[in-house]
C-alpha cells in the first residue's frame, strides 16, 4: 500500500512539475487517486497559478473543492472534476469569471450546483450521470452564454423536460423518457 502511494505522490509530483516547469497553461491530475487537493501544491504552482487555465482532476476520489482551489486557479476556462465524489462546490466557484466549462460528469450532486448559476461566462455544464431532480431553471434561463447543459443519466423531473427552445437559450441534454410501465 504504501509503496503504490508512493507511487502516486511522486506522479502527481511530476505533473506538478511538468506544469511549473514548462509556464504550462493546464495541470493534469487525473487519475491520481487523490483524495483531497494537494495543499503542497499551491505553493508549488504559485509562480505559475495565474496562467493556468485548463485543470482535469477527473477520476481521483475527491469529496469536496476547496474555496481556496478556487481562488488560487482563478484564470480557469476549463475545470473537469468528473468520475469523483462531489455533491456540492464551494461559493467561491463564482469568482471563475473565466470559466468556459465544467465537467461534473459522474459525481455526487443530488442538486443542480447553484453557484454555477452565477459563472457569467460558463457555456458548457456536464452533469451527466449524478442524482439531479432539480433544477433552477428560472436561474439557468439567465444564463447568456450557456449552450449545452448535459443532464442525462439524472432522476430529473417532468418539468425540466417541458423546457425547450425558445424558453431557455442553451442545448439541454436529458436522457430517452423510460416509457410508462402498462397498466
């Protein structure tokens, strides 16, 4: 056990690195079976916070984001939290006034992220495959720069499913309705 953790420190080390060493504009931690974000890491990347705009910390084991997450990577386009244990994000989320996309896919979530509501210049939100019964349409209807919002695979009520073109702006993805079971 201790040796695979080892193992994967010193990846997730020399990914830290890579992104340092080369000004890279994105940080790859996929995969890395983290659970939490590194603390260490945001001194690491302190240089080079700033111009990252693209981080994956898809498939690790992570049970919460971090307001300071947030705030340290605040030049964020793009953020891929999928494959994890998210139910909620923290309110500092709405600080990325660069965030283009946010991939939540396979979480958690029993509620639509409300923070995200606010991102202003968010266009695609992935929440494909995590407990969604709700959500504030009212809310994703101002949303100007929203296009896709993937909701398949969610327990997502009747009503979300009445919401079309014109009422909301943005491409929503639902899942096939299960047909009714005969009487």
């Amino acid at each position: 056990l201790h040796k695979r953790m080892g193992e994967a420190v010193a990846r997730v080390a020399r990914k830290v690195n890579d992104t340092v060493e080369n000004k890279a504009d994105s940080l790859d931690l996929a995969n890395c079976k983290l659970m939490t974000f590194p603390v260490g890491i945001y001194k690491a990347v302190r240089s080079v916070s700033e111009g990252i705009r693209r981080i994956s910390l898809a498939n690790n084991e992570l049970k919460s984001i971090t307001g300071r997450f947030v705030t340290t990577f605040s030049q964020l386009t793009e953020l891929n939290l999928a494959g994890n244990y998210l139910h909620r994000l923290p309110e500092e989320i709405t600080s990325l006034l660069h965030l283009r996309a946010i991939d939540l896919s396979r979480n958690r979530f029993r509620r639509f992220p409300e923070p995200l509501a606010t991102v202003p210049a968010l266009e695609t939100i992935d929440l494909e495959e995590n407990e969604i019964a709700e959500v504030p349409t009212d809310k994703l209807a101002s949303m100007a720069l929203l296009r896709i919002l993937n909701l398949r695979a969610n327990p997502v009520g009747p009503e979300v499913r009445l919401l079309v073109r014109p009422l909301v702006p943005f491409e929503l993805l639902l899942s096939p309705e299960e047909p009714l079971p005969k009487a």
